[in-house]
C-alpha cells in the first residue's frame, strides 16, 4: 500500500498530462484523492460483515482481491477512475490493517499478539526498503511511466490467492467437526468479529455459557473448541469457578 500513496501524484499528473488538464484542474484532483485517502473508517462496516460471513482466511482472499484491483484500476488513464480508485485504495488499507490483526489474534492469541505485530511490521519495513528503487527506475528507466511497477505489484500479489487457498483448506480439514454445530460457529465468529473491532459480545463468561449450552444438547463439543484455541488465547476461568476451585 505504501507504494501506493508514494506514486499516486505522480501517476495522477501523468494521466493529466495525457488528458490536456490544466495545472489547476490537477492541483484540485490531487487535494480530492489527498482528502478521500485518510477516509478508510467508512469501510469498517464491510469489514466486520466479511469476517462474519467469510470468516478471517475469506476476508485475507477479499482484502487480496481489492488490493489487485485498486492496481488494475491505477493503469487506466482515465481521472474519473482514478478518483473512485482512490475511494477503493482507502478501503483496501482499512482492511488490511483490521485483517492482519484479526488473523494474527485468532492464529497466535492476543498475549503475543503485539510481539507477532511488531514482527510483522518490521519484515514490512524491510520489503518497503526496496520501493525507492523501483520508483526511481520508474522516473528514469520508464520515463515516468509507472505501468511496469503496477503490473509487478499486480504480479508479486497473486501467489497470496494460493497461499490463503491452502490455510483455508486447512481450516475447513480442522474445523469440520465443530462447525457441523451452528452454536460454535457462532461464538467463532464472535471472537473473529472481536478481534477486528467488531461490536459483538465477547466477553470469557458469555463464550464459556455459549459452550455450556451447546454442549447441554449433546452435538457440540464445546471441549474441543477450548483445546483447539492456542495457550496464549484459552479463555480465563469465571470469577465463579475461580473461587470454587
């Protein structure tokens, strides 16, 4: 993304330039994609809707398809494209962020979450290193023509498909039992939802009363959904059984 927001003006003043506009009519178009950029909040709402019907790997294949498509729209030369593009750029950064702790919560447990983060970010730092160069050859090798950078990111961004492809298999392989039951596919989706700033209760006592419950009809194993979540993310006693034990 960070590619993104350092090329933005320049590809735009190149579309411009192809398109006749005057330094003006540009300058206002610059200060519109400035302004639409920042407003990524306005996709939480999809967000949480994703994750709560696609579950954390069908939101990592969604945030994947966005980020393909703001590149795939960067290459028309159109600035009416390039104004929605920007409203489609904002909600991709606003997914990413919220899917890459969500997954790192629901994977990890929240107790390593800031240390699994600070890694995350640190590898991040080091690829976006490489940005600099490759937008240097695309002002001097290219001639300030930015189509060969937006088919590379285009390009290093598919094996993601196929690599989120595999986890969600997987977790489909490990979870077959457990979401035979509607009631723990509910609380998963809760504690997913919850973990992306979501507004579903979440609380340890609800989750463990929700087990309690499916487990009272004989067709969910609560247990197992306990022993299936990391030791960093199993949830405290109550109060209660706090005292009793």
């Amino acid at each position: 993304s960070n590619i993104y927001l350092g090329v933005v003006d320049l590809v735009n003043a190149h579309i411009g330039e192809l398109a006749g506009m005057t330094s003006a009519s540009l300058s206002t178009m610059t200060t519109v994609v400035g302004l639409i950029i920042p407003q990524g909040w306005i996709a939480v709402p999809l967000i949480e809707l994703s994750i709560h019907r696609l579950g954390v790997c069908g939101t990592l294949q969604v945030t994947s398809a966005i980020g393909v498509l703001y590149n795939v729209l960067q290459l028309v030369p159109s600035m009416a494209v390039q104004v929605i593009n920007a409203v489609l750029f904002a909600s991709f950064r606003a997914f990413l962020f919220s899917i890459i702790t969500a997954y790192n919560a629901e994977t990890f447990g929240p107790k390593t979450l800031g240390r699994i983060m600070g890694v995350c970010f640190l590898a991040a730092a080091i690829v976006n290193l490489s940005q600099t160069y490759l937008v240097q050859m695309s002002l001097t090798t290219f001639n300030g023509n930015f189509t060969p950078l937006n088919i590379f990111t285009i390009l290093v961004s598919l094996p993601m498909f196929v690599i989120v492809g595999v986890l969600q298999l997987k977790e489909r392989k490990n979870r077959a039992p457990q979401q035979q039951d509607p009631a723990i596919a509910d609380i998963r989706r809760r504690i997913s939802r919850a973990y992306s700033h979501g507004a579903a209760p979440c609380t340890p006592a609800q989750i463990k009363e929700a087990l309690r419950a499916a487990e009272a009809t004989g067709t969910a194993p609560g247990a197992a959904l306990l022993a299936s979540q990391p030791r960093e993310q199993q949830l405290p006693a109550t109060s209660q059984e706090a005292n009793m034990s």
